[in-house]
C-alpha cells in the first residue's frame, strides 16, 4: 500500500495522458507535437504510468488492440511490473509480437533485496529475474528501468547492479538518478530534513554511469543515461543540465578516458 516512496507518477506522465480520454485520442495529441517536424514518422505507443498489466486479459486486449489500430503506431511498449505478469498475457504478447513490434518494460530499480524492501517496491528482485526469463523463452524483448542513488545503496552496491544484471536477458535499460520530488513520500522527507539523504551533484553521477557502463554488458542497448522531472515538482537534484547535454558529457569523458561500454565486463 501507498506506492514506491520515490514516485509520483506526475513526473513522467503527460497531462493528455489521462485515463478518461481515449487511447486514440491521447496518440493523436502525442504524434501532434511531431508531425510537422517529421511528417513521415511512424510511432510506438508507450503504455508508461502506473501497472499496465494491471486488469483483466480482455480490458488489456482492448487498450492494445487500440493503440495498434492506429495507422501511425507500429508497436507497443508497455511497461510494468515484474510481479504483474500472468502467464495468459505473456502468451497474448508472444501472439501479437507475430505482427506487430511488442517490448515489455519492467521496473527493476534495484537488484538489493533490502533496497526494494526499502522503498516499499511491493516485489522481490528475485520475481524481476523470472518474470525477464519467462519473457525471454517466448521470445519477448525485455526493457528494463534501474535508479542510482537510492537510499541506503554505496556507490559499490550501485555498480553492483551492472555485474547481475549483466547476466541476465535485457535487451535495453534506462539509467535514473535518483529525483527526489513534490508528492512522493521520499520527498515529504526530504523537505522534513534533507540532511538525511545523499543529492548525486552531476560530477558524481557522471562517474558513476561511466563505471557502471564499462562494468555493463556490451550487447544490453543503454536508451537513457538521465531522466528530468518538471521543474515544478522537482526537489534535488537541480543540475541545470538536459538529458542530451548530460549523455554528452559522459560521451566526452569516456573518450577522454579511452573507456568504452563493457570494457571491465566478465561472462
């Protein structure tokens, strides 16, 4: 009960993006703000916030069916839960991925049992591993999220997380700093008494994902370095930095270093 303590779905989910206005309708909004820029883009419909496999098989099969009816969407990512994946939808997705493009993204954060305790994450990271496996053996893509700089967690326990997820089956991760912001409970404690909590400043963080990609296997795809919330829920940390200016800091530094993705990665 009460949700993972860093989250406050505001951050990430777009205002059109509400549940009483319909899939295509949200699409239409969404692929509005690119089409003049790219008129010919096709598009993958992100299901992102909250549990989205979180209802019975034929609610889902609607909201799905839906979004791929739409003539400019070519696929769906919908991300999820580890613990929220019955064995009907994995069939279900391993049909569809027949004609249509289909990644499960699941919420990993942390591989540290005690973390995820922690943060009232409300599953093991044991269940992450099985629900990536049984994606894999239908020959389902696996996406995966993971946050640096959650409580408690050093930067060795924070590196660690590249060493076991390297041998697991993830096709691709998103890389967070930890966001502490308005509406989450570990914001409400950080604006009772921040001097509690670690704030990453963007030299550390920098370092940080260069280690962790030179530990990282060099076949799982890195689709994010760094997420933004809104300025206007946004606590700490306030860099003062776009997600592109910081990938190209760490592109730089890493160059600078002659280091590389996988470098110190062992099977």
């Amino acid at each position: 009960m009460g949700g993972c303590t860093f989250c406050n779905n505001e951050t990430f989910n777009p205002d059109y993006c509400e549940p009483e206005v319909s899939i295509t309708d949200q699409i239409n909004t969404g692929v509005s703000f690119f089409k003049k820029r790219y008129p010919d883009q096709l598009y993958l419909a992100y299901f992102q916030a909250y549990t989205n496999t979180y209802a019975p098989l034929d609610e889902l099969k609607k909201l799905y069916e839906e979004a791929l009816a739409h003539p400019k969407i070519t696929g769906i990512v919908v991300g999820t839960r580890p613990d929220c994946l019955p064995d009907d939808l994995i069939a279900y997705f391993s049909e569809l991925q027949k004609k249509s493009y289909v990644v499960v993204e699941l919420g990993i954060e942390s591989t540290n049992e005690k973390t995820l305790a922690s943060i009232n994450r409300g599953h093991t990271f044991a269940e992450t591993k099985r629900a990536m496996f049984k994606l894999k053996n239908t020959g389902l893509p696996v996406g995966g999220h993971l946050i640096m700089g959650l409580p408690a967690e050093t930067d060795k326990d924070m590196l660690s997380h590249a060493d076991v997820l390297s041998d697991l089956p993830l096709n691709y991760l998103k890389l967070h700093q930890l966001q502490y912001v308005k509406g989450s409970a570990m914001g409400k404690a950080f604006e009772k008494d921040s001097s509690t909590f670690r704030v990453l400043d963007a030299d550390e963080y920098v370092d940080l994902v260069i280690e962790f990609l030179e530990r990282l296997n060099p076949e799982i795809i890195v689709e994010r370095l760094a997420s933004q919330a809104p300025q206007r829920l946004l606590l700490a940390p306030r860099w003062g930095l776009k997600n592109f200016q910081l990938v190209e800091i760490v592109r730089k530094r890493m160059k600078e270093r002659n280091t590389w993705q996988g470098r110190l990665f062992q099977k």
